[in-house]
C-alpha cells in the first residue's frame, strides 16, 4: 500500500512539472512573438494622408500605393456624420467618405520614397478614375509607431465618449428639470382653478343672501282692484221703476213738461 501511494504521488508531481513546462513553453514563445513583432514594428514607416479624396476607400488606396511597395496596415478616418447626412440630403454621394488616413509599410525606406515621390503629384491611373485629378497629400512620419496611432485614436474615442457622456447628462438634467416645472405648473394649475371655484361659489352665495335680505327688507306692495257695486235684492228691483228724464219726455211730445 505505501509502494501504491508513493507511485501516485510521483506519478502526480510529474504530471504538475509537465503542465508547468507546457505553460512555460507558452510564455516564452509569446514573448518571443511579441519581441519579434516589436523588431518588425521597428523596421516599418508610417505615411500621413491629409486628404482622402472622394470616393476613396481602404482597398482602392492599398490596390494604388501597393504599386510602389509592401503595405501593411492602413486606417482612414471616417467623415463627420453630420457632413454625411447633409450630402445625402442634397441627393450627392450616398457611400462612405473619409477625412484623413495613415498607411503603414514594412519598410521605412520605402514609406520615405513613396512620400518623395508622389507628394503634390496627380494621383493619375485611368481618366474615367472618379480621382484621376485628384493631388497626393502624403507625409512621411519620422519615429512614428503604430501604437501611437491606436493609443490616440484609443484617446479620442475616449474623449469623444466622454462628452457623449456629459452631453447625456445634461439632457436628462433638461428633461427631468422641465417635466418637475411641468409637474408643479399643474399642480399649481389645478389649485387655482379650486380657489377659483371656491370664491364662485361664496360669491354667489353671497349674491344669494344679499337678494333674501332685499325681499325681506323690501316694502309690502298692496295692489288695489275695482269692485262692482252689489246686485240689489229682487223685491227692491220690482219696486224700483224707471223713470224718463224730463228732456226726453219734452223732445217726445214737442212741449215742457
């Protein structure tokens, strides 16, 4: 039993060591990726295009200047979104367009050349090339990595997320300042329209006592209506006789009574 367990013990640390020397292998061979990428990084030069001419993409601008050498990489900046929308707008070019760009050779005495030599020049090619007319705006850069390229493009986004950031917050600031005032303008709305009504409605009241304190106080108004005079009794109407005027008797028989 003791023999048994001493075997799966080295049998166990053997297998550490090999899982150790496997990782190990791992970083070294990194690391010796690493330094020679950093040895190649060393040898490359990095051209500057200041403009970018219309119609002008990645693969068109490494299909022209691989003519002239090895390229590695190759960024261009694209245009402000606001530029873009406004040109499709006015019905012009509907792609994307880009600003400025970088472009990396594998090597600086090639990077140097190409920047000699077609600096100011006409971009040329074929005449029906929507940029044959187009100049060359390129700048060989002297001790310049792509590294700093990405740390500055890294910065920017950074910055440029950060003011996305600020400008958020104060709209949310707005927003939430103007729906408290639209909040309390109602609220104030809605007290005022009471106390509107509650002085309505002592305002009639009051009109309402003030009328019953009128009629009260008002003078008794006796209206006065004519009455006939009483029918006599039937025997003093039997008794009663009429009697002619006596210038209706003297007009009758023509003579003075």
């Amino acid at each position: 039993m003791i023999k048994e367990d001493m075997e799966v013990k080295d049998s166990a640390i053997g297998d550490g060591k090999e899982k150790n020397g496997s990782v190990r292998n791992r970083k070294n061979k990194r690391k010796l990726m690493l330094m020679e990428e950093a040895a190649k990084a060393g040898k490359r030069g990095i051209c500057y295009l200041s403009r970018v001419p219309p119609h002008m993409d990645p693969l068109k601008l490494r299909q022209i200047l691989s003519h002239y050498g090895e390229i590695q990489r190759i960024y261009l900046v694209p245009e402000n979104p606001d530029a873009q929308m406004n040109r499709k707008r006015a019905d012009g070019f509907r792609g994307q367009e880009f600003s400025e760009g970088w472009v990396e050779f594998t090597k600086k005495s090639i990077a140097k050349r190409v920047a000699k030599m077609l600096n100011g020049q006409q971009m040329g090619g074929k005449k029906r090339s929507s940029f044959y007319y187009d100049i060359w705006n390129i700048k060989y850069l002297s001790k310049f990595k792509w590294d700093d390229l990405t740390e500055e493009i890294a910065y920017n986004n950074a910055v440029r997320e950060q003011k996305l950031a600020l400008e958020l917050s104060a709209a949310t600031k707005e927003r939430d300042f103007f729906l408290s005032q639209a909040d309390k303008s109602r609220v104030m709305s809605a007290i005022e329209e009471k106390r509107l009504k509650k002085k309505q409605k002592v305002t009639e009241n009051s009109v309402e006592s003030s009328d019953v304190q009128k009629n009260l106080h008002r003078p008794k108004f006796i209206r006065h209506f004519p009455q006939k005079a009483a029918v006599a009794a039937e025997g003093a109407r039997e008794n009663k006789k009429t009697r002619l005027s006596k210038d209706t008797i003297a007009a009758v028989f023509g003579g003075s009574s």
